[in-house]
C-alpha cells in the first residue's frame, strides 16, 4: 500500500513519518521512566509545556531556516546572529533592548542576503564568513569575558513568564507559526517563495524579482534568530557567550525532517512544527535516561539519517 493509495500527498508522508516517531518516543520514554522511577513525567502537562517552552527558541530559528531553505539556500550565520541580537539587547536595556536585538537580525539577514543575491557568493560561504565576523565583533565587544549585563523585566516576561498557565514562549512562537504559515500559504511571496526554490532561472523568466525575493528570506531568517537570542537571553537572564551554537544543526535538522527538500521548493511549515517537536523530545528522553553526552550526539545523528533515509527511500519510489 502506497502513500498515493491512502490518499496522502508526497508532502503529507515524512509529515506522518515524524509524527508516528514522536508516538514512539514518547511510548519508549513512558515505558523507561515508569519501570525505572515509577512514574511517567513524559505524560504530564507540566513537563511537556517545559520542554515545548524550551522548544519555543528552537522552533522559531527553525521558522526563520525553513524560509531560506525554500529557495534552495541556507544560513550558517545563525548562531552569532542570536547571541549577538542577546548581547546587544542586554547592553542597550530599556525599552530599546528588544527593538535593537531585532534590529542586529535584520541587518545580518540583510547583509546575508544582498552577499547572496547581488554579489552571487554561494549561500553556505558568505554566511559561515558573516558568522566568524559577528563572532569575532561580539568577542571584543565582551572583552572576551561572559557578558556582565541583564535581560531586561520585558525579556524575562516573554520568555519566562505563564499566561494561564502557558509559558509566555509558546504565544511568541505561535505567532511566528501563524505568520509564517501565512506568507507560505497566502501571499504572493511565499508563492515566489516555492516558484524560486523549484528553479530560480525560471521564476525570473517568469517576471519575479528573485533577487529582492532572496534578500528578503534572508532577513526573516536573520529576525528570527534574532528574536530567539531575545527570549533565550530572556529565559536565562542574561547573554553568554555561544548561547547560539546549539541551534544551527537542530534547527536545520527540523526543517529537513519536517519534510522540506534540502534543495528547495517543496514544504510544509507544519512539518517544521513536528520536527521541532521530535527533536525537543528525542533530546528530553535521552536527558532522562542519564545518557552521556556522546552517545547522545550518536543517537541523535541516527535518528536524522534514519528519517532522512527513510524519506529520501519514499521519494524514489515515488519517482
């Protein structure tokens, strides 16, 4: 029995295929956690709202990728991009503290995407250079030390505050979800989106401005990052020092796994949502079970290649 048969599109298959995982996670974490502590904390709301809290900052980087990989491009600028909209927003404080680190996002996608678009420096090098540059800017505006200033009252409330009882962070990344999900879906841009990721040459010949197109992903990724530094300095108080590195990876991991082709043009925001959430998860049940640090990163690299495999095995079938 095909996807075809069941009435599923080539798009809706790794989407199932991530959420049946996220069903085997959290059976497996159930089962380990009750026969070791006699309890199952996967299954409390409590918890489940604090790891999808932590998963907010994930998902809206992921949000911000998802737009660059669409038009068969990507940013490798994004870990600097966050800790350096941190670091300037808990520098600046007040109520300039957000709009600044908001502002660092939208200059570095800016630059990404002018370097991208206009000068034609493949994607994955001009970004990995405008990160090593924002790095070695954040080092010496520190001094090379951990930053010594704080997040301001607003940044904490967004990011570490409940509302009802829902972490302010869920409402920032459902907006983010909503408007994404939007432009993708409803405007023009998100059709010239998908027109340029499936071939560029043909979308400009078709009377797009893939161009302005481009620059403008760019710095939706760059705000995103962006915003995600803001709460996670929020969250945790203050800015550090590589507070960005943990993103990169994972969050293009849940684009990809999402379902999003690597190479462009083909992809659903909700399969974004999934892959943050296994991933959220996949690393939670590895927490519990005291795994050591390396064998985490193991069993987190065959999880990605499995469901990429497992995709990539589909598409060909397809084919």
């Amino acid at each position: 029995m095909t996807t075809a048969s069941l009435g599923l599109s080539r798009d809706d298959r790794p989407i199932l295929i991530a959420a049946l995982f996220i069903l085997v996670i959290l059976v497996a974490g159930t089962v380990y956690t009750f026969a070791r502590f006699g309890s199952a904390p996967l299954l409390s709301p409590t918890y489940l709202l604090q790891q999808l809290q932590i998963g907010a900052f994930l998902g809206i980087v992921a949000a911000g990728m998802m737009m660059v990989i669409l038009i068969a491009q990507i940013d490798l600028s994004v870990p600097w991009t966050l800790a350096a909209a941190a670091m300037m927003a808990t520098s600046i404080g007040g109520p300039l503290a957000i709009p600044v680190g908001l502002g660092v996002g939208v200059l570095v996608g800016l630059i990404n995407g002018i370097g991208v678009a206009y000068l034609r420096v493949p994607s994955m090098i001009f970004t990995l250079g405008v990160n090593a540059v924002m790095r070695g800017l954040m080092v010496a505006h520190t001094g090379g030390y951990a930053p010594q200033t704080a997040a301001t009252d607003l940044m904490r409330m967004l990011a570490g505050d409940r509302t009802f009882g829902i972490p302010n962070a869920l409402f920032v990344w459902a907006a983010v979800s909503v408007l994404v999900a939007i432009i993708l879906q409803r405007t023009a841009l998100g059709r010239y989106v998908y027109a340029i990721g499936n071939k560029e040459a043909a979308a400009y010949l078709a009377g797009v401005d893939t161009r302005r197109i481009t620059v403008i992903c760019f710095v939706l990724c760059g705000l995103a990052a962006a915003l995600a530094g803001v709460l996670l300095a929020g969250y945790s108080t203050k800015a550090y020092q590589g507070m960005g590195d943990a993103y990169l990876l994972p969050s293009i991991a849940a684009v990809v796994i999402g379902g999003t082709n690597i190479l462009g043009g083909r992809g659903r925001y909700l399969g974004t949502l999934i892959g943050v959430v296994l991933i959220v998860l996949l690393n939670s049940v590895l927490s519990i079970m005291d795994m050591p640090e390396a064998g985490r990163q193991v069993i987190y690299g065959l999880v990605i290649i499995f469901m990429l495999l497992v995709y990539g095995r589909g598409e060909r079938v397809t084919s």
